[in-house]
C-alpha cells in the first residue's frame, strides 16, 4: 500500500493570527519557496525562508481557503501545490496513491488509502476519511480533537 510520496509534517512553534505573513515552525526541512503548508483548514504559499532560525515567510488562505488562527504546536502539512485537492478522492484507490494523505482543501477532509491489492490483481481497497473524537469533559471546557486513523499507506 505505498504513496509515491508522503507529505512531510512539523508543528508551529508559535501561534499565527489571520493577518500575520509570516510564521516560525519547529522544522524547516523541506520547506521550499512556492511549497504549500496545510494548518487545520488554511492553504498557506510559502514565499521565502529568510533565516536559518525556521522563518518561513507566506501567503495565508490560498486556493479557496481562509486565514484563520492557528495554534502554537499545530501541525503543519508540507507539500507541492500539486499534492493537495480541491475534491474528494473516488473510485478504490490503486496500489499505488499518487500522494497520502489525501487533503481536499476546499471542505478540509483528509483521506488515507486502506486494504490490500490481491495477487491476482483485484484491488480490495477504500479511501478512509480521517475523523475526529472529542474527549468527553464537562460542559464549557473546550479541548482540541483527536484525529483517527493516524495510519499512512
């Protein structure tokens, strides 16, 4: 069940708000000019690394997407423009996915391919959607969701 190519993560050190251009993330590594960084439900360009100090300088809410606040310690999905979506995946999955995750930008839903490809040649594979568990708390306490499954292809 390989991906051609898996997209990288690292985490934002501090929290963005919807006007900053620029944020700093735990990890640089790769990170280009003109990459893509997907935060919750934010399409972001990156324009330019000016430091060694994990500086990334962007363009927020692109490709149909809007700036919004995002967390210190939020993860941040690393990919070329061409390895996030604008719809959701159909049909099985080939035994070889282009790129996991599958990210649609455009409703902020992420897909992993699941199953196994039989010997002879019949796929038995599904596109499985990643949701969200909330841990059960009392009533007005707020907690971050849980994303499952955490698995890859």
């Amino acid at each position: 069940m390989p991906a051609s190519a898996t997209l990288a993560t690292t985490t934002l050190t501090y929290q963005i708000d919807p006007a900053d251009h620029e944020l700093i993330v735990a990890s640089g590594s790769g990170i280009y000019p003109g990459y893509r960084l997907w935060i919750d439900r934010e399409l972001i360009t990156v324009k330019s690394l000016p430091d060694s100090l994990n500086t990334v300088k962007v363009i927020r809410g692109v490709d149909g997407t809007a700036p919004s606040r995002h967390s210190s310690s939020s993860t941040v999905t690393i990919g070329r423009a061409d390895q996030f979506f604008a719809t959701d995946p159909y049909g099985a999955p080939g035994s070889v996915v282009a790129v996991s995750p599958y990210i649609n930008v455009l409703n902020g839903k992420i897909w992993y391919a699941q199953g196994d490809a039989l010997p002879d040649g019949l796929t038995r594979r599904w596109w499985q959607e990643v949701t969200y568990t909330y841990p059960g708390v009392p009533l007005g306490i707020t907690q971050p969701p849980s994303p499952t499954p955490i698995a890859s292809t």
